[in-house]
C-alpha cells in the first residue's frame, strides 16, 4: 500500500474516534510528555490501535495521541515519537507528521531533550530552535516524491518560522523564563556523540546536538506546516560535562517542565491568526 493510501486510512481512522478540527500537532520529546495532560476534553488514541502506526519502545515515552483543547487552540499531540535509531524508516518516522497535515494542522510544535554544545549554555535551559543541520546520514524525502504533499525539492530557508520564534521569545520574556537560542544538530544515535563530534558540531556551527526532530522538521515544511522548535537542554554534550546517560536526561526534563509546560502554553495562546 502507498503512502498515500495510507494517510488516507489513517486519517479516516483517527476522524472516526471523533478528532474533528486540527490546528497543531504538537510532538512532546522524552521526559517532556506531560503537556498532553494539560489538554482539556482529551480524546486519547494509543499507537497500538492506529493504522499504519509504529508503537514507541523507549522507557519515558508513553505511546499515545492525545486530541483536545490547549490554551484555546485544537492540538493533536505525540505523547512519545518515534526514533530513527529504533530501527524505523526514515518514511515511518515522519508518518505522524503527514497525518497531522492530513487532519488539518498548518502547524507543528516539536520538541526535544538535546545536549547543549554551545559553552554558554547551562543544564535545564530551554532553546528555541532557529535552524537545523541534518547529520542523521539519511533524509525522510529520498525516493520517489509524493507530488499529493510537497514538491520534490522543498525549500528550507526557513525551516523554522521566523514570527512563532519572535512570539516564543517575547513570551518567554513576559514569562521571565530564560530561552536560549540556537542551532539543533541530529545526530541518527543511539549512542550519544564522541568529544570530537561535539567539537565538530560546535566548529560547523550547532549550538545543541539531539537524536530526532530533524526528519519530522523536514517532512513538515514538505507539506507546508510551519514550525515552532523548542529543545530542553538536559546536559552538557560529550566532553563538555561527566559522563551521559539517559538518567539525566529524564531528571532534567522533569526540573523543568513546569516551565516548559508555561512557555509552550502561553506560545500557543499567543499565536494567532495563522
Ligand atoms: N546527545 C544526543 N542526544 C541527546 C543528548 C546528547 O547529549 N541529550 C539528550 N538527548
């Protein structure tokens, strides 16, 4: 079956379990998931029972869509996604991504837990996304190009919308939480990075290195989504701190998401008009 023939399943599927009118899809990164318990008159769909769905296999990620009211907009959100480094295609990554568009999202919200490379950042902060390096060493689009979504060569000079960056800084000044900026670097994982790739993605120009993000951005901008990246830097990449591991990610994430949660919130209240 195509892609296409899929979405449209799809979509059927999840309109029937009563998801009607979308505005944004939100993807909620590791440890990050619990803004989808702020969502008001929830209809919870599990991966499991979706057509054409993968099921999510990392410890920390729930595994559901949940639909409803965020801050007065209508959100479909990723409790949990999916990694290229658990063994899925690039094309199976970004499926949800399509089926967004397919319900009806102009926007895309994603999130992640990201290694901080830039020297100024610290544990805990929060960085909106302003550009990406795709270093994954594959790419969502390769293949025969799906005319029904995108053109064969998207363009990507703004990957991530310059005006929901302008919102989400001036709403984390409001807020005083402190948002960095910079640029996220994808790395396909799963091992976290060598010292000497984080040299190399601090020299090329990354400020924060992270393991997904990158193919959804890519098959969001093919379908026209505009993008709101925010990433949650839960340590200090390789070299640059102690040794990784997926304990500290999480740990930091649960610091901060009182934070998180404000700042994606009062985003989304503030947009409008899109
Ligand atoms: N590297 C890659 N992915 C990550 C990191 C990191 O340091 N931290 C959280 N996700």
């Amino acid at each position: 079956m195509n892609v296409q023939d899929q979405l449209r399943e799809t979509v059927a599927f999840i309109q029937a379990q009563g998801v009607q009118e979308v505005e944004f899809g939100l993807i909620l990164g590791s440890g990050l998931g619990e803004l989808a318990n702020d969502i008001q008159d929830p209809i919870c769909i599990p991966y499991e029972k979706i057509p054409h769905f993968p099921v999510s296999t990392v410890a920390g990620h729930a595994g559901q869509l949940v639909y409803g009211s965020l801050s007065g907009k209508k959100v479909i959100a990723m409790q949990g996604r999916f990694h290229y480094y658990e063994g899925y295609s690039m094309q199976t990554v970004v499926f949800p991504v399509r089926v967004m568009n397919g319900l009806g999202a102009h926007s895309l919200i994603v999130t992640n837990a990201a290694g901080g490379v830039n020297t100024s950042f610290t544990p805990g902060n929060l960085m909106l996304i302003t550009d990406h390096i795709n270093f994954m060493g594959n790419h969502p689009l390769i293949g025969k190009n799906e005319e029904n979504l995108g053109p064969r060569f998207p363009d990507m000079s703004e990957a991530y919308s310059h005006s929901y960056g302008q919102i989400a800084k001036k709403v984390a000044e409001k807020l005083t939480i402190s948002l960095q900026e910079g640029v996220y670097m994808g790395f396909s994982g799963p091992t976290y990075e060598t010292p000497a790739e984080i040299r190399f993605a601090r020299t090329i120009g990354a400020d924060a290195v992270g393991m997904s993000t990158v193919p959804e951005v890519i098959a969001a901008r093919h379908v026209g989504l505009n993008v709101l990246g925010i990433s949650c830097i839960t340590n200090l990449a390789s070299g640059m701190q102690a040794n990784l591991n997926h304990k500290e990610v999480v740990e930091t994430t649960e610091r901060v998401k009182v934070d998180f949660k404000r700042l994606i919130t009062t985003i989304l209240a503030e947009i409008k008009g899109v």
